[in-house]
C-alpha cells in the first residue's frame, strides 16, 4: 500500500478534511451518551436540579443545613452565600426585594442568595450540600420517630412541615451520632451524593415557591435540543467524510487505471513476457477496485474506529470505573477473535487474485478462440476448464465468506452478552446506592460503541491485506523498469537520408533463450526500393520488422531509420515515419472511417478512399449501405480475414509515411487481389521504402531486393533470379511454391 502513497498527493486536502470531520463525528458520537446520562440523572431522578447547592435558600434552609454540616463546611456555606435582609420592606422602601419577587415569590423576610463561583468552588459548595443532605438522612435512620412521622420520604419532601421537627431532631442527636451520621455520609460515591443534594435543592427552590416542575421541563429541552444539535452536526460531518473519500476513492482508482494504462502501452515485448494479458486486465479492473473499496471504506474506519474505540473506553471509565472489567474482558474476547479470523483469511487474499487472473485467462482464451474450439468440437473440454478454475475461484471465496460471515453473529452474541452483564452489575451497584441509572445506560453505550469500534477494526484487518495485496499487484506494474525508453537527449533523423532503414551487424537473443534469434544481420533498404525478406517459420522474419519499429532493442549492433540510430530518438518520432501492417488485421471498434484515419485523424475523405482503393478495399467498403460509416465491430469480427487485411493495409497507406512495412501482411488474400494491389502500391509509394516479410514467393518476384533468413542468419540477398542461381535455400522455397515453366524462364 505504502508504494501508491504517492498517488494520494491530490487528495491530501481533502483527506486532511475528512479525518477533522471524522473526529468531529467521533466527539459528537461521544457526547450523545453523556447528555442521555444527564437526562436520566438530572432531568428525570433530580428533577432537573443540575446543582446540589440551590441559587437561593431561605432563612430556616440555611439553619437547616449548617446543623448538619461540619465547622469547614459552615464555612464554606457561609461565605458562598449573600445575606439579603429585610426583603418585604426592601421591596417597598428602595426596590431592592423587586427584582427577586418573581423568582422567588414566596421568600420570607431574609433570603440568602449565592455568589459567583467558579467550577472548583462550585462543585465543593455541591459537595457540601450532597453531605449535609447525606447526614441527615443518615441520621433520620436512627430515630424511631421520625419513620413514624413520614419524615424519611425523601421523594415528596416537605421543608416547612420539617421545619418544626428540627428542635426534636437536634435534641434527640448526640454529638457522637451526628458524627457518625456525617461520616457515613462522606463514604457515599459522589454521584449519589449529588443526588440526594439534588432532591434538597428542589425542596429549597419549592419552599421559596419556585415552580421546579417548569425547572425540569426546561432542562429536558435544553439537553434534549444539545442532543437533537450535536446528533444533527454528527450526520452532517458523517455525510460529507462519505462524500470526500468516495471522490478522494473513486479519483485514485481513476488515476490509477490512467496510470497503469500508459505505462503498459509503454511495455515492450519483454515486459508482455512477464505479464499475461489476463492477468493485466485483472490489475486494471478488479486489483483498482478492490483499492478504491478500502481507499472508500478505510479513511473512514482507520481514524474513526480507534477514535471511537479510545474515547468510549474514557468516557466509559469515567462513567463507572467499577464496571471497566466488562470492557476489558469483551475486548479480549474481541482480539481473539480477529486473530483467529486473520490467521484463517490472510493466506487467501493472494490466492483469490491468482485464480481470477486464471479465471480471465481461461475465459479469454474461450471467447477469443470459440471458432476452433467449435471446428473441434472441444466445447465440453472448455467447459471443464472453465467449471475447475470457476469452483477453484468460488471454493476460496465461499471459505473466505465464511469466516467474514463468523463475524456477525460472534460480535451480536458479544454485544447482548456485555449488554446483560452491565444490566447484572449496575442492577447491583443501583441498588446499593453506588452508580446511578444513567451513568449505567451510558455506560452501556459506550460499551456498544467501543465493540462496534473493535468490529471495524476486524473488517479493516480484513479489508487491509487484500487491498494490499491488490496494492501490490498495480505498484509491480507501475513500478515495472522499461526495457524501451526514449532518450533524455533525443537526436534528430538525418534528411539527407530520409527513409533509409540499415541493419549494422544486428544480433538478438531473446531473455532466457541459449542462442540469439538474429545473428550479424546488415542489409539496408533505400527509398524507392521494395526490399523483402523471406525465410522458413521461425527465421527471424517478423523480428526484423520488430526491430525497426523499436518494439524491443537489438543486443548487438545498430538498426539506423532515417540516418538515425532508432535507440537515440523518440519512439514517437521513430514510429510516425513508419507505416505498418502486421501479420494479423488488427481493426478497433468504431467505423471503417474511425479505423482509417487511426494514424492520422486529419485525413481527408479523398485520402481515405485513395488509400481504399490501392489496398483494393473500396469495392466491398461501398458495397455496404452506409460507407465508410460502416460499424467495426470489436477485433473487426463482421469482416472476413482478407477484408481486414486490406483495411489494414488502407490504414497504414492514410498515414502517408517514409517507410512501409508489411509484416506477410498479404497472406489473406488471393492472387488475384494480391497482384492488384502489389500493383497499386508500386505506383503510390514510388518514393517510399517498402520493407515486405512474405512466406509467398509470388508477392516478392518482383522486390528490388530480397533478403532470404534462415535461423536468423542471412544466406541470401539479391533479386529473384539471382538468389535462384545463387542462393539453395531461396531456390527450395521457390520450388515449392512456383512451376517448373515459371523456374525456368527464371533460370533460362
């Protein structure tokens, strides 16, 4: 994966935007349990009181708190507090009482109201209500009485029905029992603490006439709104990291089909050795999607699963460290598991590749070769090739489909297994009074959250070495070091010796082969002039035609076109002097127009028809009702052999070159139509050098020059007649191939 990260440059800023959003979304995700613990905690358990220590507090509530209070706690009440005296004359005399009339419209005559705190003060000002609140209740726990006068009901706590109790209760306590009382209470967890302060609070806000049922309407607005917000913000960060890395995905496997496209156009005969076709359709298509999917998939899960899967461990941690065990032991549980999957699925990434290039081989051969198999009745030989490599294919992906589908259950079994155990401990924990119902349900939460994080994590471990090793496959193309590469410092063809192709003692050897294919080859065709070579099968002939057109290089020597040696210019400029015609009629998809003009686009339709005419491909061309805008179907399969011979003789005379070579470009066609055209072409390319490779004896009679190969050594050159008295090897050829009346007027 590492060797494509620098494809990834043109989308770093947006991938730089998505991993921000990505942890927007994770603190987002984070939040949304907290505030739902709040809800329950504060909004529906405390009645929306989010504070122990209320905002203001009646004469009789401060006594009633100081009693149970020690002398530091004293203290800190008193100085967080501010008295307001005289609060009914006040109001009459100077104002004063007003502005408090409407918030408290029940205060007495002196009202204490808190000061501006900051956190730290704030929260110690709670802590001492929470213990004050704790005491008493603690101590209400050892009078008798006070369980028969109701007064232990904290839910419904009445202040001014209290009130009257507390010269009894103070009576009744001893300093040793208030002690104790406010020392138990000060063991209680501090969520408990702030609870029970809670519940006094809402009895304070009630006795000064505070409507507390409003006070919580309020606050569950208010935090359901926050939560409503965030979650909408959550999505939109959610939508847009979707939008970003499936453009930043889908322009990656874009550029990298650009990419491994041109470099395989670049690839020489040698590179093809190493890459099968199959195997490189299989890099263009499936090997880029499977990368695309990750790119996709992975910007998303490599950021925020560990974000999600360490901050839910925080907050959880936070929540209830005393349930963290459960965590801990489903983590574990977790990791097992993927390793167990990873140790099963990784060694079968690799080999799924392999057999989907096997299987694009096997198919390809099958659909480009259906006429013999047909002519050969072989249809159910194929169809077992195809049946094994097939179930090979499927037999690998079912297994590996089964161990991703092994996945889904475990984790839903995992999950409803952590979910009841948190219900068991926090159920316990509740009801000693030591967590609080919606610190337990967040905590469940995150308990999900940081699971589904670990069941990301185990799909990126799944995803991740298949896309690596698809990674791998494109980067061996891309990497892959050119046998055939222009120039830094490209020369220029020499005009005086335009058209000139020379052969200087050229020796080929193919990689891995014992002994060269072409040895101390020189000849030179000249302009004007029809040179042609002739040889038995596996001479050399097409090797020849390779090397001029620098489809691979010679070991030994120079091949000079145009004065120039064709490794010292550019392959664009070597090639767009030479026309050629292989020996199998290459047509492309389009129109005979489109197939045409393939060398040369600006070519007018009197050049196209011209060049019909001397490939004697005008007559079944006009024949067809709609022309040159006839459709070519893909590889030209709705013409026969010689019509695609001739069109692509027609394509390379368009492109109007200094150099013409037909690779037995004639082998598909009669002799009748042979002879017209070699004919035509004789009195187009009068000024061309015309380079022929023939098995036909009969299309070079004529050659100004003929090169005969064998074992890809020349043991002949000269013309017709001469290589008959001159060369055995051409004579044998020619007796095979002419009569003994046309060998003789030759000899004659």
């Amino acid at each position: 994966m590492l060797k494509l990260k620098g494809y990834l440059k043109p989308f770093a800023g947006g991938l730089l935007l998505a991993i921000a959003l990505l942890f927007l979304q994770a603190i987002c995700d984070l939040s949304l349990p907290n505030y739902m613990s709040d809800i329950v905690n504060v909004g529906i358990q405390q009645g929306g009181i989010e504070h122990a220590a209320p905002d203001a507090i009646s004469e009789e509530g401060m006594a009633f708190i100081t009693m149970f209070s020690d002398d530091a706690e004293r203290t800190l009440v008193g100085g967080a507090y501010k008295l307001i005296p005289n609060l009914i004359a006040s109001k009459n005399e100077d104002g004063t009482g007003r502005m408090y009339d409407s918030r408290y419209p029940q205060a007495g005559e002196n009202l204490f109201i808190r000061k501006q705190l900051d956190t730290e003060e704030r929260a110690a000002l709670d802590r001492a209500f929470g213990l004050s609140a704790w005491t008493f209740i603690n101590a209400l726990q050892e009078l008798p009485f006070a369980a028969e006068s109701n007064m232990a009901d904290m839910q419904d706590l009445d202040l001014k029905q209290l009130y009257p109790y507390l010269p009894l209760l103070t009576m009744a306590l001893e300093p040793d029992a208030l002690q104790a009382a406010h020392d138990k209470a000060a063991a209680q967890p501090e969520p408990i603490l702030a609870q029970a302060g809670a519940l006094f609070a809402k009895a304070f806000y009630a006795e000064l006439g505070v409507d507390t049922t409003r006070m919580q309407t309020m606050y569950l607005l208010r935090i359901g709104g926050l939560m409503l917000a965030i979650a909408l913000l959550g999505g939109v960060a959610t939508v847009l990291v979707g939008l970003i890395s499936s453009r930043a995905a889908a322009g990656l496997a874009r550029n990298l089909r650009h990419q491994v496209f041109a470099k395989i156009e670049g690839f020489s005969q040698t590179e093809f050795g190493r890459f099968s076709t199959a195997s490189l359709i299989t890099r263009c298509t499936n090997d880029i999607t499977q990368v695309q999917m990750f790119m996709n998939m992975g910007i998303r899960m490599l950021c925020y699963a560990p974000l999600m899967g360490i901050g839910g461990v925080i907050m959880a941690v936070n929540k209830a460290v005393s349930m963290s065990w459960i965590i801990v032991l489903a983590v574990v549980i977790v990791v097992g598991i993927i390793l167990v999957i990873l140790a099963l699925a990784l060694p079968r990434f690799k080999l799924i590749q392999k057999l989907t290039d096997r299987l694009n081989l096997v198919s390809r051969e099958n659909l480009s070769g259906m006429m013999v198999i047909r002519a050969f009745g072989a249809e159910a030989h194929e169809a077992r090739r195809f049946d094994a490599a097939n179930l090979e294919l499927s037999r690998v992906n079912l297994f590996i489909q089964r161990v991703m589908a092994f996945i889904g259950p475990m984790m839903m079994l995992l999950m409803n297994g952590v979910m009841l155990t948190v219900i068991w401990v926090g159920a316990h924990q509740i009801s000693q009074s030591a967590l609080q119902v919606g610190d337990m349900m967040a905590f469940m939460q995150y308990a999900m959250q940081i699971l589904m994080s670990f069941m990301m994590i185990a799909i990126i471990f799944v995803v991740v070495p298949r896309a690596a090793v698809s990674a791998e496959r494109i980067a061996e193309v891309l990497y892959t070091e050119q046998t055939i590469r222009d120039p830094q410092a490209p020369h220029a063809f020499d005009p005086a010796r335009r058209g000139v192709v020379e052969f200087r003692n050229v020796s080929v050897r193919y990689a891995g082969a014992e002994e060269d294919a072409l040895h101390g080859l020189s000849f030179t065709a000249l302009p004007g002039q029809t040179t042609a070579i002739i040889g038995p099968t596996g001479s050399g002939k097409s090797t020849v035609a390779h090397l001029a057109l620098r489809f691979f290089d010679a070991t030994q020597g120079q091949v000079l076109v145009n004065g120039a040696d064709v490794r010292e210019v550019t392959q664009k400029n070597l090639r767009d002097t030479i026309g050629f015609v292989p020996q199998k009629g290459v047509l492309l998809s389009g129109t005979v127009a489109s197939n045409l003009t393939y060398g040369r686009s600006e070519a007018s339709t009197e050049e196209q028809r011209a060049a019909a005419s001397i490939a004697q491909a005008l007559d079944f061309i006009e024949d067809k009702p709609e022309g040159f805008e006839s459709e070519i179907a893909q590889g030209g399969a709705n013409v026969s052999g010689g019509q695609k011979q001739r069109l692509s003789i027609a394509r390379a005379l368009v492109k109007d070159p200094d150099i013409l070579i037909f690779d037995d470009s004639f082998s598909a066609l009669d002799f009748k139509t042979d002879a017209a055209l070699r004919k035509a072409l004789r009195e187009h390319a009068a000024d061309s050098t015309v380079l022929v490779i023939a098995q036909r004896v009969g299309t070079i009679l004529h050659a100004d020059q003929i090169v005969v190969l064998d074992a890809g050594q020349i043991v002949g050159m000269g013309t017709h007649s001469e290589l008959l008295k001159t060369c055995p090897l051409y004579f044998e050829i020619a007796s095979s191939q002419l009569s003994k009346d046309e060998l003789g007027e030759e000899l004659a």
